[in-house]
C-alpha cells in the first residue's frame, strides 16, 4: 500500500514538474522562431523600400551578403508576378511567372508582408517556404514584391531542436494552421517532401488558433504530454512532445530500488513472523484438530492444557454447549425413534419431509401403495402426477413450503404398475420453537369414492333410458351458455319438440316398444350434434338441444335435418312398422332475454305452432 501510494503522489509530482518544463521549453521555442520570423520579415520590408523600380541585377549592385545569412535566395516579382531579379543568380528562374503560386496571388490581394505555405520550388526542387514584402512606386502604388525564400530541410528556423532538455524521446513539430508539415525529426535527413501534420485532436484545435497544454496519444503509440503555441507572424504552430514513458522513467527506477529493498526485507521478515505466530497459535491447532474429532464422535470433550484465559474460557464453554447438544440429540433421536415407530404402524399412508419439501420417510402402507422408497425429490414424484393436475399440484406443494403452511389436495396420479388412481393427501407444516424443519403427511386411495361420486354426478344430470341429458342436466348447460352470451355475446340456439303419435305407440304397442323408439330418437339426435352440443330428454317424448355459439339459420338446418332423420326411424312390433314424427321449434338468446325462460318459452312456443301447422315441421321462434 505505501509503494502504491508513493508511486500515485510521484506520478501527480513529476507529471506536473514535467508540465511546467514543456510550457517553458514551448514558450521558448515560440519565441526563437517568432523572432526570427519578425528579424527576416523586417529586413525584406526595408530592402523593399529601396527597390521600388527594381529591374535585373538590382539585387546585385548592392550589398546583400548580410540578408544572404538569412535567406537561402532573394527574388523580385514585379506587379505582373513576373521574377525580374534575384541573387543569388539561379539560371531560369528571372523572368518565370509565378502566377500559379498562392503567396503571389495572396500579395497581390491582400499586399502586406506574409509567410507562404510550403512549396517545391519548381528550380531547386527542395521543399521551401517564402517570405514576402510589398514593393511600392514612388507614388505609393503595388509594384509588386521582394522574397525571402528559405528552405525547409537544414533552415536555421528549426536548427538546435535536437538541443533543446526533452530527453531521448521529446521532439518538436511545427507545421502551418493549413495542416502542411514543416519540421518533424523524423524527417531530417531524408528526401525532402511536404507532408499532412499527423492526426491529433489536440493539434487540430491548435491549427484554429488554440494554445495550451494537454494529454493524449502519439502517432508512433503511446502517450504523451502535449503544449501548442501559436507563431502568429507566419501562421504557424508549434508543437512539444515528451513521452509519458520517459516523463515516468526516473520515477519507475526509483520505485524499482525501493521494491526490491522492500522485498528483502519481507523475505527476511516473514519466516521471522511465520515462527512466532506458529508458536502463538499451536493451541488453536490443537483445537481445531480436536472440534474435528468431537465432530467425528472420537471424543466428548476438549482436552487442551493451556495458560491463555481467552482459550480457557472458550473450551470451558465449548464443552458446556457440546454436552447440551449430546443430551439433546439423544432426546431428538428418541423422538424420532417414537414418530417413526407411530407412522410405521399406521394402516394410512404416511410420509415425511424435510424444508425443501424432500420425501426423507415413508412407512410400508405407502410403499405398497405407490411403490417408492426414501429419499425422493420432488421432481421424481410429480412426474407420475396426472399432466392436468400436475402444475396446480406443484404450486400447492412449493407455497406450502415457502409459506409454512398445510397442503390439501386431491389429485389423479400414475402408480408404479401404471395404474391411474385418485389421491386424498393432506400434510402438516412442523415447527420446532419456531423454526419450519419440515412437513408430516397422510395419503388416502380415493379411487373407488371418485368413481362412486363420477357416476352419482352423472346419474343426477342424465337420463338412464337414453342416455341424454334430464331436464336438470340440460338447465345447468342452458344457464352457463346464457351466461356466456351475457358477458361476449357468444350466440346459442335451442331446439324442443316432442314426437308425434307417440303415445298410440305406447297404448297399443306396449312401453317397451315406446322405450325402443324413445331410444332411437335419442340415437338419432346424437347423430345430429357436435362434440359440443347437448341432447335431452326432458320428460316422456320430450326432447330438447343446446347448440352453443350456433346462429339461428345454422341451428334451422340442423333442426331440419334432425327432423327428417326421426321420420326415416321405424319400430317392428306386433305385426306392423311403427313411425313417428317431430314438431320442432327453434329459438336463440336475445337482448331483451333476462333469464334461461325466455329462450325456452319462445322455443316451446314455435313448438307448439309447428304441431298446430300439421306437425312433422320445423318453426323459428
């Protein structure tokens, strides 16, 4: 932590030591070429004042060896940017027109000293710069220019960089706010060319004027500590760079010195303190060693001869609560020796579980009964329960155990052998002062009572010579469709008849006769419904159907249908073919309906019309 800490603060300190340094080294460096700019661009302005007139050899007849030490060539452009002198005397270059160049045109618009961009010259072939003054006539008009042209590679404008204190890896870039390149070190001493700065956010806020230092990335990898200073006289900035590898470097070697004195001295240290600390905690070992043992059951109490009173009083009570916990062990196993007992002798199914709701005993009743053996998860056993109640069933079970509560449920579930049974299984959440350690339960087989109760449900609701619904069947599916047609608007018809001289086959042909026909009409509307309608036979020949989301013109084909199949129906008996006919009448829910009557009456109504129409008819209510 304080080699951490020590390396956080010497990095605060020497980045910021290092950030004074480079604002100093980019002021100086701002201000060497600044005035060496100025000093060039005053010298060109005073020996412009001299040449108004210039012509070829203007340059020579006077003495411009001193402006040669700063200048690689001097040039005279008259106002048509003509070249009408220069010296040092370059053949082809006196009177070539430059008006392809932007500095001449810049003169011409703008006529005050200025420092071009970076060019070839189109004689000496070198990347170069110009530096311009305005020439005027006597009577104060543009005559053109005088300038200074200064080569880039090996100008004294960038010279004594390499001397300047950034350290290996410091350096410097100066380039034009256009973005043109005019110094970086890793282009000395290498075919001349104009280049693009390098990308950096940092310096292209600085190429619109922007001054200031920063913390970024270099173009070669790596970060560095940036400052950017304008050189307003020719539109340039300069650029300092110092790598935060080398900014870091003394503080690293440092750091290195000091950790690996650190390092001897913990590994001096440590085998020193591991000794003593062995020695203090032997006794910690030896009962440590012992609680496992007292786990295992190899002992009954801690035996350790020691002089700590810490110690001391943590084995005295340590033993206290192991002997509590012996006695109440044997206590519990005595109890579950006696529940167990309990529930093997019990003729009822029973079982136990533990707080994830696992099976942990079952006694033999329920072993014959679903054929399974402790322990059982939960995923083992509800696999064989019916897939219909199998969810509800599992929701039960799992909030039960979260919730501390009893289960109830009756549900349908696959025996070992595969049989399908009916189970009545009811539990009780046990808490020991307070605490849930699991449930208690008891299975009854219900088969036979829900069989018993399925066809005492059905007895109750259907009609036992055909089959069909009775009347109190029929009302019960009559008022659910209602209800339905109440909440949605799910549309329902009724159909009711009765037969048609019926009662003279009951009168001369005898009632079993009567029975056989009853139960071939019964055939025959089941011939005519859907999976989802209802048949009844209301009372004597009286029959009625439920056709639930049917529309009234639907419900007529089908009354019409039914009613040609029970004419086509024949009963042999006593020598002759006995026949009957059906007066039907149709009906379905309105919205002025407020009960299962009204539908009914209007039903029986177009009944009665149909029979009153000559019967073996069908009529819509």
């Amino acid at each position: 932590m304080l080699l951490a800490f020590g390396w956080q603060s010497g990095t605060l300190l020497v980045e910021e030591t290092n950030r004074v340094h480079l604002r100093y080294e980019a002021d100086l460096i701002r201000n060497a070429i600044t005035h060496q700019v100025e000093q060039r661009l005053e010298a060109l302005e005073r020996l412009a004042a001299k040449l108004p007139d210039a012509s070829q050899g203007a340059l020579a007849s006077g003495s411009q060896e001193a402006l040669l030490t700063l200048f690689d060539g001097l040039v005279v452009v008259n106002a048509e940017n003509e070249v009408v002198d220069d010296w040092p005397r370059v053949p082809g270059r006196v009177g070539r027109e430059v008006n392809d160049r932007a500095y001449a045109r810049f003169m011409q618009a703008v006529q005050r000293p200025h420092v071009s961009e970076p060019f070839i010259g189109a004689v000496s072939g070198q990347p170069m710069v110009m530096m311009l003054a305005p020439r005027r006539d006597e009577r104060g008009n543009y005559a053109g220019f005088l300038g200074g042209l200064v080569e880039i590679d090996g100008s004294e404008l960038f010279e004594g960089f390499e001397r300047l204190r950034l350290g290996d890896a410091g350096h410097v870039v100066v380039a034009t706010t256009s973005g043109q390149l005019l110094y970086h070190p890793e282009q000395r001493h290498r075919v001349p060319e104009i280049t693009q700065a390098e990308g950096d956010s940092r310096l292209e806020l600085a190429l619109l004027g922007w001054e200031g230092e920063a913390r970024g990335e270099l173009r070669q990898g790596g970060e560095a500590l940036k400052a950017y200073r304008q050189i307003w006289p020719a539109d340039w900035v300069v650029g300092v760079y110092l790598p935060l590898d080398q900014v870091y470097a003394p503080l690293s070697n440092v750091m290195e010195r000091i950790t690996r004195q650190a390092w001897w001295a913990l590994g001096l240290l440590l085998p020193v303190m591991g000794a003593l600390i062995w020695l203090a905690l032997r006794p910690l070992t030896r009962l440590a060693r012992q609680i496992k043992e007292l786990s295992l059951g190899r002992r009954r109490s801690l035996e350790i001869p020691t002089r700590m009173a810490e110690l001391r009083r943590v084995i005295d009570v340590f033993n206290e609560v192991e002997q509590q916990r012996l006695e109440t062990l044997e206590d519990l196993q005595q109890r579950r020796a006696l529940l167990r007992g309990i529930l093997a002798a019990s003729p009822q199914g029973m079982f136990v579980t533990d707080t994830l709701g696992q099976l942990t005993f079952v006694n033999q009743a329920l072993k014959r009964l679903l054929g399974i053996t402790p322990p059982i998860r939960l995923a083992a056993w509800a696999r064989h329960i019916h897939e219909e109640d199998r969810d509800p069933v599992i929701e039960a079970w799992l909030a039960s155990l979260r919730q501390h509560q009893d289960f109830d449920r009756q549900f349908r579930y696959y025996a070992e052998t595969g049989e399908l049974i009916w189970l009545d299984v009811h539990t009780n959440a046990i808490s020991v002062d307070g605490e849930f350690i699991g449930l208690v339960g008891a299975v009854r087989d219900i088969t036979q009572r829900q069989h018993e109760d399925a066809l005492r449900r059905w007895e109750a609701e259907h009609d036992p010579l055909t089959g069909l619904l009775n009347r109190r069947g029929f009302e019960r599916r009559l008022e659910e469709a209602f209800t339905e047609w109440q909440k949605v608007g799910t549309p329902s018809a009724v159909l009711l008849f009765d037969l048609d001289h019926f009662k003279r086959i009951n009168d001369e042909g005898g009632h079993a006769l009567g029975d056989s026909m009853l139960q071939q009409v019964a055939a025959a509307m089941g011939a005519e419904t859907r999976s989802s309608d209802h048949a009844a036979r209301q009372r004597g020949d009286e029959f009625a159907m439920l056709l639930p989301g049917c529309e009234l013109s639907r419900a007529m084909h089908i009354a019409e249908s039914l009613r040609a199949r029970i004419t086509d129906l024949g009963q042999e008996g006593h020598g002759r073919t006995w026949r009957v006919t059906a007066s039907i009448g149709v009906s379905g829910f309105q919205r002025a309906d407020q009960a299962i009557d009204d539908v009914v009456n209007r039903a029986d109504a177009a009944s009665y019309q149909a029979k009153s129409q000559g019967r073996n008819g069908v009529v819509s209510a």
